[in-house]
C-alpha cells in the first residue's frame, strides 16, 4: 500500500507462505494474501511482495498459467511491488540451510533465473514502474573467495537484462543485493568494498556499456539505476551495525537501498545457563540461524546457533543476537530480548528522510518459531506487523487509503 508523504509503498513477503509451485502460490493470492487485504487496506491496491521458486517459475512458462496470475493480479487488486528472488529451490518443510544461496552468482542458473523473474515482473508491471528484485549476496561466505570477478561479471549481465527491459517496456527492474550474516557480502563494510571495486567501478560501466550499446556516462548513470541493496534491518542490527552511520556510509558511496526489508532478530542480552537451555528451542533444522557474539576481544561470529551453543569459549554475560526472524511487533521474547529498538531507529530515520521507496515486512521464519510464539494465525500476524509499521511512520489507515 503508498504510505503517502514519500514514504513509499509497503508490502510483506510471500516466502512466510509456501510457494514453491505455481499451485501453492495461487493459493498463497487467493487465501492468506487476500485476507491480509481485507484486514489492513480492503479498499486500496495492495502492494505484492512475490517469492516465486525456480519451479514456479518454469510453471509459470505455461501461457495460460501466466494467464491466470495477470487475471488474479487485476480481479484482486493488487499491484507488484517486489519480488524476492533469492531462495531459488525450496523454502518451507524441508533443511534448507546454506542451499539457499545455492545456485549462487558464480553460476549461470542464478542469472538465468534472476532475468526470467525479470521478464515476468515487467509482465506483471505499468509502463513508469520500478520494481525491486531482491537477490543472494553474492554466495556462502566458506565460497566466496576468489569469486568476486565472476560474481560481478554475471550481475553485470542482469543489469544489462534490465537495462534492455526497460528500453523495451519503461519498466525499471531494480536488482537488490541482501547482505547477511555469514555470506559473501555480510557487513556494510564488505558492500562498500565489493561495490566500489567491482560493481560501480569503471570497468564495470565500460562491460555494461559494451553489453547494452550505451556510453560509458550513459552506464554509468544505469548502474546504480538497476543495482543496489535489499537492506535487512535484521541483518545489519545482528551484525551491529550502526543505523544512522550505515545508511550514510551508503549513501555517500551512491549505493542506493532498493528495497527496505523491515525484520527483526533475537538478542539475548547477556548470556548464562539459563539462556543457553531457552536458545535450545530455536535450534531447528529449516533454516540457518547465524549467531554473531559480542566479546570481550570483538564479535564472534557462526554460520548456525547449534555451533554457537557447543562453542566452548563462549562465555557467561556476552550479548548474543541470532538471525532468526521474529515478529516485529514483539519487543521482547522472555527470557530474550529482539532488536526492535534497532527497527524503530531505521523506520523513525525513514520518516525524516525516506531510504527507499520499497518497503516489506519479511518474517519468513513464522512456521519455525516454537509454538508457543505462534498464538494467532500468520494473516493476522502480517497484518499485525504491517499495522505496526504505519504507526511508527506516524501514517493513519485511512492516510494510506487515500494514498493507494
């Protein structure tokens, strides 16, 4: 939904859905994303924020299925906004682990899939839009080195997909590195560097301008048009980052923030017994939970909690935070603390001066929480989150009525 006031259009993610079939994300349109429609904004478009798999993808190559999405799409009044295109394989009922970054930016079934997804937005999309297309960052940190002029070559090649859609159809597709715990790009630091050397560099605007037939100025304006950031605050804030001073670094390296992902992890304040046997019950076996410890000596850091918990350096009173998404609304999960104060500071500096024109609500995690968090259903959940959000931007139901 516009939020009015340049604040953007904010949406959630499908992936708390399943949606790895053309089937499944039908029914993720027509039951869960409908009813959180009519709870929060029954009588404005709705922005979408779509996760279609590689297999929902291939599906959706079928002329009438394709069909069918454009229909529902209209009849439901809703509007893509997003679409998050890093898991390319499953993502709910089975270990998915470090698969998700898999195939990664050194392979060409990421670039493929990601300018397929592509063709598909700009299907799905008016003449005059900018979409944002989320992606893995780069690959597994364990598979990152050495890979930078590979990775950049192929994201290079999907800008240029994008530079040719947008000549041919006045849809801008922007693609949006997601930094996280763990992986090839994790920390702003890490992104600046990739970005300054092999993304924004000249080389990279005189590869662009050889793909797409543009000068060298005319790529070099193209570059940060089509390619940026997804910058999860869930993420950033288990890294310790700094909210204000991350998104200055960003902007004054012109990096810009093509989607906000609005997320929240768990911080355990000060580590003991007592929370080391509470931690047990977020170990599950879906996802990656990387942990990142405040020493005494810096920041520890771990692909997944179980290794954290078995780390026999590990001491009483280090602050933990732990990337498992939790709803955003939850302050506090007793005996645990969340990073939501680190939320609030980003949405209140959105407020003052919007970072990007996307914003979307991303708990991914919601089937893996213990059940104990989960006391509502997910659509009231979402709505829940999504309501939250517009009353820390200072927006009113009726405000962002009017805007859509």
């Amino acid at each position: 939904m516009h939020l009015g006031n340049d604040l953007g259009q904010l949406t959630y993610c499908l992936n708390i859905h399943p949606t790895q079939t053309w089937g499944a994300v039908r029914e993720a349109l027509l039951g869960p994303l409908k009813r959180v429609h009519q709870a929060v904004a029954p009588e404005a478009p709705f922005g979408v924020g779509l996760r279609l798999s590689a297999q929902a993808l291939e599906e959706l190559r079928d002329p009438d299925a394709r069909a069918e999405l454009k229909a529902i799409m209209t009849r439901e009044n809703y509007r893509l906004v997003s679409m998050n295109g890093f898991p390319f394989g499953p993502f709910h009922g089975v270990p998915v682990k470090q698969a998700v970054y898999q195939p990664d930016w050194k392979r060409r079934a990421r670039l493929d899939y990601t300018c397929w997804l592509a063709d598909l937005m700009v299907e799905l999309a008016a003449p005059g839009d900018t979409l944002s297309l989320s992606t893995v960052p780069g690959t597994f940190r364990p598979l990152g080195v050495g890979s930078e002029a590979p990775m950049a070559e192929n994201l290079i090649k999907a800008v240029a997909h994008c530079v040719w859609l947008a000549h041919e159809t006045d849809v801008v597709i922007a693609l949006a590195l997601e930094p996280e715990p763990h992986c090839f790009l994790e920390t702003i630091e890490d992104t600046l560097a990739f970005f300054k050397t092999y993304l924004f560099s000249d080389q990279a605007a005189e590869t662009l301008a050889a793909l797409t037939g543009l000068s060298v100025f005319e790529a070099t304006a193209a570059l940060p048009r089509h390619l940026g950031l997804c910058y999860d605050v869930c993420h950033a804030a288990v890294e310790y980052e700094d909210p204000a001073g991350s998104l200055v670094a960003l902007q004054e390296a012109g990096i810009p923030i093509h989607k906000l992902q609005l997320s929240t992890a768990l911080r355990v304040p000060s580590l003991d017994a007592a929370a080391r046997e509470r931690l047990a019950e977020f170990c599950e076996p879906t996802y990656l939970h990387q942990v990142v410890a405040k020493t005494p000596n810096g920041l520890a850091r771990y692909a997944d909690l179980p290794e954290a918990l078995e780390d026999p350096e590990r001491q009483d009173g280090e602050e933990w935070r732990v990337h498992f998404h939790v709803p955003i609304f939850v302050a506090e999960i007793p005996p645990f603390g969340t990073t939501r104060d680190f939320l609030s500071e980003i949405l209140a500096l959105h407020r003052a001066r919007p970072i990007s024109q996307h914003l979307e609500v991303e708990t991914y995690t919601w089937q893996a929480l213990p059940e104990r968090l989960r006391d509502t259903s997910v659509e009231m959940a979402v709505a829940r989150e999504l309501n939250w959000v517009r009353k820390q931007l200072g927006v009113h139901a009726g405000e962002a009525l009017a805007s859509g």
